[in-house]
C-alpha cells in the first residue's frame, strides 16, 4: 500500500469553517441599520405633522366660516338718525362687487332701519350690465313707495353709462363740477378678421345648427340681415334706457338731440342740462340735505368666510372639469 493511500479523506459532511467578519463589514451593517431606523422615525414624524397641519387648516376654516357666517356683514340696526349709506363702486355686472343682488340688499337693509332718515346711493362706476342696472332701479322704486324715504345718488368721479341709468331714479343727484356723467347709449364691440385672414390665406370653418348661430363670428363676414337684428335689440335696449331717465328726471331734463347720443359731461354741465341738480359730496347731503351728519354705511361687502368658499367652490369646480376632460369630456 502506497503512502497516499494511508491518508485519510476528510469527512464530507464536516461543514468549512466560516469566513470571519473584517470589524469593517459589521460598522458598515451598523451604520445601515441606524440610518434605516432613523429614517423610519423621520417618515412617522413627517406624517404626523401633515395630519397636524391638516386638521389645523381644517379648524381654520371651519371658525373662519362660523365667524363669517354668523353675521351676514349687515350693519346692527341703529336707531339714532343718520343718512344710510350704499356704494357702487366699479363695473356693475353679476360677477363684480356691484351686483344687483348685493346691492340690492343693502337698500332694503339701509330702508328698514328707521334711525335712516334718508338713503344715499354713492355711485363711482363707468357702467356694466344693463340688466344688473336694471334690477337696481326697479328695486329702488320699489323701496322709495314702500318706506316714503328720500333717496339722494351722489357721484364722485363717473356716473356713466348704466351707472347714470341707477342714478336717473334718486329723488335728487348730487355730482362734483368734475365728476363725469351721462354716457346714455348701449353699445356692442368687437373685432373683424376676415381680410386678415384672406392675406394669410387661413380658411374659416365654421359649422353651425341654425342659420344664426354664428351671429357676428369675427372670422366671418358680416351678413347685413345679421347687424340689422343686432342693431334692432340694441336700439330697445336704448330705448328702454331713454325711458328710464325721462321718467325719472321728469321736467328738470332739458333735452337736446344730444342729450341721449352716448356723449358725456361734466357735472358742471350735467347740472346745466337737468342731468343732475345740484353739486355737492356725501357729507354736503348727509349735513345739509337729510339733517343727519352721521354717516352709516349699509355696503354689503364680501367678508373672509365667503371669499374663501367662494375660492374652494371654485377650486373644486376647476377639478371636476380636469378630471372630465381627462376621461374624455370636453365642457367648454
């Protein structure tokens, strides 16, 4: 027998011996560990913040709204004499802050108080909708029969336009030799591209259900049946205006064949043609008029509460119509 026969194989099932761990390798595995760990108490506290802030923002909110809610922003009636005061303030339309609605109720809220001795419309607008101005005048008449309350309009810098139409039915309208009135006319602008469009060689298409749907498309050509219509409902509307201011300046007006052109004056001028009756500003009235110098203003104005539901209302319209468009809607 040869000398490496006598030696003898090493078990098979004898495991090896394990590598030993460098301290390098396991000040690595610790580091991990502790940063892992210490990024998992980061993440907790991160959304226990959020969830903090969340439900602050909440409770914001929602006292925001008990606290702007309770109060409609109606001035405490006050029973001492004084002249009641509205504003109207820039462009009268539904979606501004003179809006029939709003002002409307702040003349029933300016009326039913008795302390007001009288009601002072204060009127600094260029005009707007008149619709809007409609609904304010025939609110006004309206109140005036039902209170017996003198109801004075002062102007400050314009009256125009659909201002003037609110303003024609105070009982007196007091302006600064400054301020700016009249403007009796109804207008609708717009623009024309056709020609435009020929030199650059663009074709319009446009498809329509119903002959007059594309009633004055500034890409097509103006049909004369079409701007006979148009010019036919603005005349009413003109009309309509004309009708308004006679009745409610009645023999003062002194008319001419300008009077209703759309042209404007100063209230110097304005006072000379019977357009308004005398200068003056709010504490003249107020002092000299009404015999009541307290001046308490009846203005309903949008408080916090309202603009932030009026804000989330309208962010939460912007979403849905994302979220259908995205799915294939189309609201245009």
């Amino acid at each position: 027998m040869s000398e490496t026969e006598n030696v003898a194989a090493p078990s098979p099932s004898t495991p090896a011996a394990p590598t030993p761990r460098s301290e390098s390798d396991q000040w690595e595995r610790d580091a991990l560990k502790a940063l892992l760990t210490e990024q998992v108490k980061v993440s907790k506290a991160n959304r226990r913040w959020r969830w903090i802030r969340f439900l602050s923002f909440v409770a914001v909110v929602v006292a925001l709204f008990w606290w702007g809610f309770r109060d409609a922003g109606q001035p405490t009636m006050v029973s001492a004499p004084h002249t009641a005061v509205v504003t109207i303030t820039g462009e009268i339309s539904s979606e501004s802050e003179a809006n029939a609605e709003d002002i409307n109720q702040s003349m029933r809220a300016a009326f039913e108080d008795e302390g007001a001795q009288a009601v002072v419309l204060l009127i600094n607008s260029p005009g707007g909708s008149p619709v809007q101005a409609g609904l304010i005048s025939d609110e006004m008449l309206r109140l005036k029969a039902l209170y017996r309350k003198p109801l004075y309009v002062v102007v400050e810098e314009t009256c125009a336009s659909a201002a003037y139409y609110i303003a024609a039915n105070g009982d007196d309208i007091f302006v600064d030799k400054a301020s700016v009135v009249g403007s009796i006319g109804v207008l609708m602008d717009g623009f024309g591209f056709t020609e435009l469009m020929q030199k650059l060689g663009v074709e319009r298409r446009l498809l329509t259900a119903g002959a007059n749907k594309g009633l004055l498309d500034p890409f097509s050509p103006v049909s004369p049946k079409q701007q006979a219509h148009v010019q036919g409902v603005l005349n009413e509307i003109h009309q309509q205006f004309i009708g308004v201011v006679r009745a409610g300046r009645g023999k003062r007006l002194q008319e001419t064949e300008e009077t209703f052109s759309g042209l404007y004056w100063t209230g110097q001028q304005a006072v000379e043609m019977g357009l308004a009756d005398q200068l003056g500003g709010l504490d003249f009235v107020a002092r000299e008029v009404v015999n009541a110098p307290e001046i308490i203003d009846y203005t309903r104005r949008e408080n916090v509460a309202e603009r932030l539901a009026r804000q989330f209302g309208a962010a939460i319209g912007e979403g849905a119509i994302k979220a259908l468009n995205s799915n294939g809607f189309k609201l245009q």
